[in-house]
C-alpha cells in the first residue's frame, strides 16, 4: 500500500514535470511568433521612400475627389498637384486599379508622369529606373538591385462610381503620414436610376475653401448669377441640421420666380433649396419643386494656396434626354463664370469678413467642422 502510494507520487511528480515542459515550449512558441511577427513589421517598416513624409503629412488625411477615371491611363502617368506636392496617377494594368505615387523621381528628382507605363512600372523619363507600385523593381544596368526596399510614397486611392478619391497624407510604401477614419461622401442621385449625370471641372486661381464656402452661401445667387430669382431672394424659411461630425445641411424655402425652370418646368409657387458640405471637399445644392430635382455636387481641391481644381456634377431627373445636356452644361459653365468673377475680387486677408447673420449659417459651421477637424487631427 505504501509502496502504491509512492509510485503514485512519482507518478504525479512525471506529471507535473510533463505538463511544466508542455508550458515552456507553448511559451517558447509563442515567443517565437512574437519574434517573426516583429521582424516581421519591422521589415515591412524598413522600406524607404522619398521625399519624407514632412512634405505631405499636414495635408487633412481625408479622401478628396482628385479626378474621374476617364482621366486616368495606363499607358501614361498624369501629374496632379495636391497642396504643392506633385503626385502621377494611371491605372494599373494588370489590376486595373488606380495607384497613385509621389511624381519625383528619387534618382535625380525627374517627373515621373513625362516618363512611360513599362512592364506595368513607372519608368522615369531621365534614365530608365523603373516602379512598381512606388518601389524601385529595377535600375538600368544594375540587375542586383534589391527590389521592394526602397522607392517613392505611394497614397491611397478609392473609386466610387468611376470618381477618383486619393488620401494625400499616408504614404502605403513607408507607412508613414497621417490617416483619419471617415466614410466618403456619395449622394443618393448617383445610385438613383431616375437621375441622369453631367460632370465637369474648372481650374480656378482662388483658394479652395474660398470657392467652397461660395457654393454654400445662397445669398448671393440673387445678386451674382443670371438665373437668380430677383423677384424673391430672400427665402421665407431656414433650417439647418448637423449630418456628422463632418457634415451639415440647410434647408432653404423659397418663392419660386416667375421665369425659374421650376416655376416654367415644374409649375411650382415655392422652391426647396438643400444646402450640404461633407468635409473635406465636397458640398450638395439640391433645387425641388413641385417632383422636379436638379443636385449640384462639388468637390474642390487646393493645387496651392491659391489654386484650386473644382469638379462639378449636375443631377436632374427632368429634360434627361442627352439632347440637353449642352444646355446644363452651359448653365454650369455661365454660373461658374459669374461666380469666379466675383470671388477674384474678395480681399485676401478678409475673406472671412467681420460680420455674418443668419443666412450665412452653413458657410460658418463649415468654417467650424473644419477647425474641430484640425484639432482632433492634432490631437491624434
Ligand atoms: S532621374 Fe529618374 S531615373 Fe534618373
Ligand atoms: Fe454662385
């Protein structure tokens, strides 16, 4: 009996020790894992581009509408300026998805964009180098060169109904900038089958918040654009609702004018005017009356501090046949005459003004939403 108990002893003892061994090499494992898994990061981390991300990283790191996918080839890059910072854009061809690379060759600082699209890289019109997704794949005469260890930054790029949308803030290749989570703006009219679409883009030499915070403002339709309702500027009724942290919209009422497409169109007496900006770049004029809508969306984006790229699309679900579409285009083309035409003469230093009342109230909650942007971004 006493014999049994001491083998039985022993017994646990080897048990003991069994599952002490078991334990260790778990631990040893998961050690090991750890291990692989940072080296593992770190190497991912130790691809290096230039220039450094000093040179993008304070641009808002949000999506901003950069062009339409019709503008993009893959045969040749096509250089875009985002904030001074030059950036060439094509599609690739083997996945047919839009990539997006800084534009300055690390070699001796060519523009990649005037080079060609070569075995599906980006090859620098100077002396050859070749760029897979940013990152050098080979060197002319150099056939030992290491790939996928060094290169250009590489921005994200999203597409949404043939749109192009680029984060110019994070570089993919390096890893480095700075990122925000939001979703991206699309309007219910471009799902909408009822709906018929033109777009378009103007280059204009102001800043970008200057023009955006013009598309927001309803006041001066009456004053400034030709189709403006002189009869009854003022609307009778102003609503404004916060969307999101990054959104807002005021609902404007209005007597519709005698010779306004909705009263000769849509026979209305009143007309809606929903008035929306989705941070960064994008805002929403959306005109109803009486079943008939006609949506402006504009994205506008800062080629400098001065210069800006707006893209426009008009919406409508009235007069869809193509047959009128010169005549939309015609509208946008007169109303961004007349309102270029007015904003290159607002001081510089004022363009914020002194004073504002109740009907400037979607371009100052712009103005707001924007600078709780800024601070949650500097926060981060
Ligand atoms: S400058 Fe681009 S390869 Fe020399
Ligand atoms: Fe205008």
């Amino acid at each position: 009996m006493a014999k049994n108990q001491t083998e039985h002893q022993v017994e646990l003892q080897e048990a003991y020790k069994d599952s002490i061994l078991v334990f260790v090499m778990n631990l040893f494992h998961i050690i090991n894992t750890a291990i692989i898994f940072i080296i593992c990061v770190k190497s991912k981390r130790a691809i290096t581009t230039k220039p450094s991300s000093r040179n993008y990283q304070s641009n808002i790191p949000l999506f901003w509408k950069i062009a339409n996918k019709r503008d993009i080839s893959s045969s040749q890059p096509k250089r875009f300026i985002f904030n001074d910072y030059p950036i060439a854009i094509y599609k690739d061809a083997e996945s047919q998805k839009v990539k997006a690379i800084s534009d300055i060759c690390i070699h001796r600082g060519a523009s990649l964009s005037h080079g060609k699209i070569r075995n599906n890289c980006v090859q620098c019109p100077y002396h050859g180098w070749e760029y897979k997704d940013g990152l050098v794949d080979h060197i002319p005469g150099l056939p030992d060169t290491k790939r996928n260890a060094f290169g250009v930054p590489r921005f994200e790029i999203e597409e949404i109904n043939d749109d192009i949308y680029l984060r110019p803030s994070y570089d993919m290749n390096s890893q480095k900038g700075t990122l925000y989570n939001h979703t991206i703006y699309v309007p219910p009219e471009a799902s909408d089958p009822d709906f018929v679409r033109i777009t378009g883009m103007r280059h204009i030499h102001r800043p970008n918040h200057l023009i955006t915070e013009n598309v927001l403002d309803m006041m001066h339709i009456s004053y400034v654009h030709s189709f403006g309702n002189t009869l009854s500027p003022i609307p009778f009724k102003i609503d404004y609702e916060d969307i999101s942290p990054l959104s807002g919209k005021t609902t404007f009422h209005y007597t519709s004018g005698p010779t306004s497409m909705s009263r000769l169109i849509g026979g209305a007496q009143f007309v809606q005017v929903e008035n929306e900006f989705h941070l960064p770049d994008a805002t929403v004029t959306r005109v109803k009356a009486n079943g008939i809508t006609k949506t402006i969306i504009t994205h506008c984006y800062p080629i400098g501090k001065n210069e800006s790229i707006l893209h426009f699309d008009l919406y409508r679900n009235f007069l869809k046949h193509t047959w009128f579409d010169p005549m939309f285009r015609y509208q946008m083309k007169l109303t961004l005459d007349e309102d270029v035409d007015i904003i290159n003469y607002i001081y510089d230093d004022y363009v914020q003004g002194f004073m504002s009342n109740q009907f400037d109230v979607t371009q100052i909650k712009y103005r707001q939403k924007m600078k709780q942007l800024f601070v949650q971004i500097n926060e981060k």
